[in-house]
C-alpha cells in the first residue's frame, strides 16, 4: 500500500532535491554554497557549528580555496540549512513552498521569505525607506512575506507568461524589484488577480509613467525604495522578518 507524504516533507525534499542540483551541476560549487547560505539567513559560524567544521571550511568552499565539495559534503550541507530554517519558524522554506510549483528560476531570486505573522504594507515600506508612488488607496493591507528578484536577470531568463507566474506565486506578499531602471516592463504584464499585495522598486532611474498607470488601474501599491545598496535594503528587510509586530494586533 502506498503512503504518501505529508505535503510539508514533500516541499523540504524537493527543495532539498533543487540545492543540491544546483550547487552539483555548477561551475562554482562553493559559490551557490554561499548564495543559498545567504538566502536562509545562516552565518558562517552557525552553518560551521551545526555541521561541526570550523568557519574556515565554509569559507574556502565559498570562495573556491577548497576543492569542490563530494556528494556527501553537499547533502549534509543541504540537510543544515533547511533544518536550521525550520527550527527558525520555516520562514525560508515555506516561502518557497509558493514557488515549487511554477517553475521559476532560482538564479533570479536574492531573498525570499514568509512572516510568522502579517507585517502592515506601511510598515515593511518604512523599513526600506519606499515611498509610495501609485495605488494608495489599496495599501491598507497586510503582507504575509516577500520575494526580492533581480529585474535585470528576470528579464533575461522570464518570458511574459513567465512574469505572471512570478506574480501569482507572490499573492498577499510583497515583491521588490531591485535593478529596475524604470519599472515599465515588470508591469506591463500585470493580468487580474494575478498579483502581488505590494510591488517595490530599488535601483530606479526614471520611472515610467506607464508604471504608475498600470499600478493605478489595477489598484496594486506601487512604491520607490530610496536605500542607497539592495544590501543595505535586504538587513532591513531580514530584520523586519525577525522582529516586526503585527500592527494590527
């Protein structure tokens, strides 16, 4: 008799199953080692205590001074930090849950994340100093995480169907473009219900009129994030995750 897993265990295999192809299948081991180390918010030195090697290991697999990592090696690496984030509150994992099933790439994604609890849209703004900018009206919302990706790499790699799986897959969630010159690409493909509770963009040059149209019409906030590094606007962010209350609480 088959006995199938709990949808929770499903989720942490095959997200599991996507870390270590990656790090695998690349040229750089060491270097999607880092990017998925910072994406699950683990220091060198709680990855290096949990896995029971000093920070130095970590550190010359990161930056290729050790010779690539065997299978071994990267399943223990991926078993860490997925079990570290789940006695954490699953923050990491669970966001991804909503990504599992759409295919999109992981190379385009810098952080990633669920609340324990709804943050107001007011307060996840003012962490990153965003101004609002279109869609007011509707920004009386709680958001319930947030997806921050790379517009310049997304554009590359997501056609338009691409973009509104992006956006169903980040309902009720905040999603923060970063290296958006003027905006006008991401939401043009904006469709129905399809959408995010909140966009952000960092890195704006000149931003388009038609954004701002777009944004309107369809009542989603719209916003501008004046932080001077996306590094700068991802500590804050983490931060929110971490500590923020529920205003409305």
């Amino acid at each position: 008799m088959r006995i199938d897993m709990p949808v929770a265990a499903q989720i942490r295999q095959r997200l599991a199953r996507r870390i270590a192809g990656e790090i695998s299948l690349s040229d750089q081991p060491g270097r999607v080692m880092r990017q998925w180390r910072e994406m699950f918010h683990i220091p060198q030195i709680q990855l290096a205590e949990s896995l029971g090697v000093s920070p130095s290991v970590i550190s010359d697999y990161e930056s290729g001074r050790r010779q690539s990592p065997g299978t071994k090696t990267i399943k223990r690496f991926v078993e860490t930090i997925i079990t570290l984030d789940e006695h954490n509150g699953g923050q990491v994992v669970n966001a991804f849950q909503r990504l599992m099933g759409v295919d999109i790439p992981t190379s385009i994604i810098l952080d990633i994340r669920e609340f324990n609890q709804g943050v107001s849209a007011t307060a996840l703004l003012e962490s990153i100093r965003a101004q609002v900018v279109a869609g007011e009206e509707a920004l009386d919302r709680e958001v319930l995480g947030y997806v921050v990706v790379d517009t310049t790499k997304a554009l590359d790699v997501l056609s338009s169907n691409g973009f509104l799986k992006l956006f169903e897959s980040t309902g009720e969630r905040a999603l923060i473009l970063v290296n958006a010159s003027t905006g006008r690409s991401p939401l043009i493909t904006i469709k129905d219900d399809f959408k995010p509770s909140l966009f952000v963009l960092h890195g704006v040059e000149k931003l388009d009129y038609l954004a701002i149209e777009l944004a309107n019409r369809e009542r989603v906030p719209l916003a501008v994030s004046r932080m001077e590094s996306i590094e700068g606007m991802l500590r804050k962010l983490q931060i929110l995750g971490k500590y923020a209350p529920n205003e409305k609480t």
